[in-house]
C-alpha cells in the first residue's frame, strides 16, 4: 500500500463534505455565516485539545462523538446547516477529516471572493507591517488579494518560504545554507 494513499484518501473524504457545505451556504447565501463558522471552528480546534482529541480518536462511540460534537456547535453558536453537517461526520465516523474540510472550506469561500491564500512560514513570527507588505507585494505580482496563513518554523534561521499555489519562494537562511553546502560538494 503506498503511504500517501491514507492521506490522499482522507483529502478525498474532506473535500466532498467540504464541497457539500459550501454549495449549500452558496445557494442560501450564506457564505459569510459559513466563514464565521470556520473560524469559530478553527479558533476551538486551536484552543481545545481535548476537542482535537474528540475528533481524532477512535475510543469514543459514535454517539458520544456526535453529542460532544454538536454541544460544541451549540456553544460557538455554529449555522444549523455545519452543526448538522457536524453531526452527520460524527455518525459516518468522518470527524478526523474536520482540519482538512475547513482549509477546503476557506479556500473555496476565498475562491469565490476573488482571493487566493498564501501559506507564509518564517523564522519569526511577522509583524502586522510586514504581513501588510508581503500581501501587498503579492497582490501586485498576481493580480489578486491575498489571504496570508503564516506560521513560524525557527529551523529556517531567518528569511520567508512563501507558497501560493504550486509556486514556492524560498529565501530562508537554511536553504541558502543547504544550497551552499551542495555546491561546495559539487567543487571537491
């Protein structure tokens, strides 16, 4: 079996709910609520691990799974329409793909308004005029706004890996150094 094949699978399961949700929102326009509920959503999976925990592991019943799921909903004060598309993942046993299902979810909603998101890792976390800078210098080279996921991976020493789309910008210290490197094996 090839190891991609579990994850490609679980992509798989997260975007036909995913494409389920948002032609539903779409056609209630309900497009707004749907991108509230995914932050909602995304800050309690950040926030809670024991909610993470629910939606990943297999000892709890469907039931329980289904309950927790919904008063979860219920609390952040989730649509109708996500609560019991929440529940329903719950019954199928398919809460695992939650995390993948959002990112498609935003994406799509992104999509729609014209928008295109930009995945950021840096060494150090960006400060609000940078991140203004790098979403303008990238609306200005691909002609569209800019969503920007940033996040922080220390191992780059310093600089950006930019990724939008299938083009990556890597001007991290490391792979300088990781270039360098090679060539001064290539010279021996």
């Amino acid at each position: 079996m090839d190891v991609s094949e579990p994850a490609s699978i679980s992509s798989g399961i997260a975007q036909r709910y995913a494409t389920a949700v948002f032609d539903l929102a779409r056609e209630d326009k309900g497009l707004a609520a749907l991108e509230q509920d995914i932050a909602a959503l995304n800050g309690a999976l950040d926030a809670s691990a024991d909610l993470r925990a629910l939606i990943a592991s297999p000892v709890y019943t469907r039931a329980d799974q289904e309950a927790a799921i919904t008063a979860v909903a219920r609390k952040a004060g989730l649509s109708a329409m996500v609560t019991s598309t929440l529940g329903l993942m719950a019954q199928k046993r398919r809460l695992f793909v939650l995390p993948q299902m959002l990112r498609a979810l935003a994406d799509r909603i992104a999509a729609e308004k014209g928008e295109i998101t930009a995945e950021v890792v840096s060494a150090k976390a960006l400060t609000k005029a940078q991140s203004d800078k790098l979403a303008k210098t990238l609306k200005e080279r691909i002609g569209k706004e800019i969503n920007l996921n940033a996040t922080v991976d220390e191992s780059l020493i310093g600089g950006l890996v930019v990724k939008v789309g299938s083009t990556m910008i890597d001007t991290s210290v490391a792979s300088k150094l990781n270039a360098l490197k090679n060539t001064m094996k290539e010279a021996r």
